[in-house]
C-alpha cells in the first residue's frame, strides 16, 4: 500500500508484514490509514492495493461495503457499497495424474495447450488450459506426472466475508469453484483431452503403470464418475479477482469507477486484481500489472507521460 504524501509529509510505504486494519475517513473523505498496532498514518489520498482478498476486507473493515453486514458486524456504515466482497472468480484447475519413472525431477515438459472447449463462443478467447507438470518424486510408487486442466472462461462466483471487526480474524473466503454446472461440464471436457493425451505418443512411453486419478476405474463416457474426481481434488490457479469490480453504476455491483477511485470516498483508490469485473481467459498477472500502471498514470496526471 502507498501513502501519498499528506500535510507537506513525504510519501510512506507501508512494509509487507505490516497489517493495515483500515481506511481512517473523515465522513467520506480519506484522512491515512489505521493499523492493527493502534498507530494512525496520515495521508490525504490511499492507493489500496492489497489483492482480490486483503483489499475488499479493508474496505469493509473501514465501513464501505454491504450495509446489512457491517452493521451485522458492528461497524459503522460510511459507503454503502453491495459489491464489495462479492464477485470472487478464480480459475480452477485439476489434472490428470499418472505414474512415472522415480528419480527424474522435474520440468520436464515445457508447453501450454489452450483450446476451446464445446460449450465456447467459437469467435471468442479459449475458455481452457492443458499443461504438463512434473515430474514429481513423491507419487505412489516413487515418481508421476500430471495432466493439468483449467478452465479460464468461469461463470462461478464466489465472496470475501468478514468474519469479524478485528484485522487479526482472516476474512471468510468462499471461491465458489464449479459451482456453475456449466463451469463443470467444461472441466470434464478438459479431462477427457487431457486423457486423450495420455494415450498419444510419446506420452505413452512414459507412464509406467495405471492411471492415478481420475484412475482406470472412471471411464471417459463417465461424466458423472469424472466430475466426482474433479470436485474431489479441484485446486486453485490462484488468479482472484473481481471482489472491488470495475464499473460505473454502485447499484449494479461496482465498486470503483473506470480511474480506480473508490464510488462515494474522496482520494481512495484500489489498483489491484479485485478491480477486474471479470476475469481474463489468461493467467492474470499481466492484466494487473497493466491496471496498476494506467491508474498510477492517471493519478500522477499529464506529466507522467
């Protein structure tokens, strides 16, 4: 989180370890920060950028957010914001498991599939991606190998909740993965390439016993058998975001507007994942470095070029 410089005060940057507890606001104007240790930071102006976790539980912590469940809370309603929080997307991933060889460590395999799946919009971005990982020294028998799905269009959508006022209880955070059928259904198809390409040479070649998971017991017609597996062993891609979305209209979810300022709260600005109103068919990292470098543009105006 960066401080802009307030009162004549050079600017200060908060070190990663410190805990912000939240916005200190004078009505609904922004006066510094307060953290967990009862120390307050002035600052005429916040730039929150804490990612699509810590930076909707400051806001909510601070009073901006779903009013019922501040108040729910004890915290003092400032901005009445329903989006803060909500709108969680992340892209879910499961793979293929399969033994190999022990000894050998991995990466062995250096590419990315991506593909369509039959439920895609055949003129838009892949909605899938299929990696190797490994191999690994610690699968059963001594060593393995993956096949790893993700689904990068998701309709899911999850939440970040307070469980408490106190910056010390980590907030409740629900990812929601497949919880849509459709985001389901795509993830078996993943699988099923995936399969397909375990059986292709050279991979064959490789694979020195049965399949490990979603195991030879789970045919690839077993829809259901397959989305059991799935459901069992998803992960995350660890791309959040979406909880503080993007968009002109509070009343429809939005949370900041198109320069990254927080609706209804005067020189506060998130510039982070959780801004995304969706979430890109790409692993994420560029896409927030990009939003990062535009607000920072747009704040430090005409002469940053």
């Amino acid at each position: 989180m960066h401080l802009a410089p307030a009162r004549g005060r050079p600017g200060l940057t908060i070190r990663a370890g410190t805990v912000v507890d939240r916005i200190e606001l004078h009505g609904t104007t922004v006066r510094g920060v307060q953290l967990s240790n009862g120390e307050a930071v002035a600052a005429g102006a916040v730039l929150l950028a804490a990612g699509a976790y810590g930076s909707p539980a400051i806001l909510l912590r601070s009073g901006i957010g779903p009013a019922a469940e501040l108040s729910g809370l004890g915290i003092p309603v400032v901005a009445s914001l329903a989006g803060v929080g909500r709108n969680l997307t992340d892209h879910p991933l499961v793979a293929v498991d399969l033994p190999a060889s022990p000894g050998y460590r991995g990466p062995r395999f250096q590419m990315m599939l991506t593909l369509r799946s039959a439920r895609a919009n055949p003129d838009g971005p892949p909605d899938l991606h299929l990696f190797p990982a490994g191999p690994f020294g610690d699968a059963p028998g001594g060593g393995g190998f993956g096949l790893v799905a993700g689904l990068l269009s998701v309709q899911s959508r999850g939440s970040v909740r307070l469980r408490s006022a106190s910056p010390a209880d980590p907030p409740h955070i629900d990812i929601a993965h497949l919880g849509e059928p459709a985001d389901m259904a795509r993830m078996v198809e993943a699988i099923q390439h995936a399969r397909l390409l375990s059986r292709t040479a050279p991979l064959p070649d490789l694979v020195t016993g049965p399949e490990l998971a979603p195991g030879p017991d789970v045919s690839d017609q077993d829809s259901a058998g397959l989305a059991r597996s799935i459901r069992a062993r998803v992960g995350s891609y660890h791309h959040p975001v979406g909880t503080c979305a993007m968009g002109p209209d509070p009343d429809s979810g939005a949370v900041v507007d198109a320069a990254g300022a927080v609706h209804g709260i005067q020189g506060l600005w998130v510039a982070d994942a959780s801004v995304m109103p969706a979430i890109p068919a790409a692993s994420t990292n560029l896409t927030t470095i990009v939003i990062a470098e535009r607000i920072a543009q747009r704040l430090a105006g005409p002469a940053a070029g």
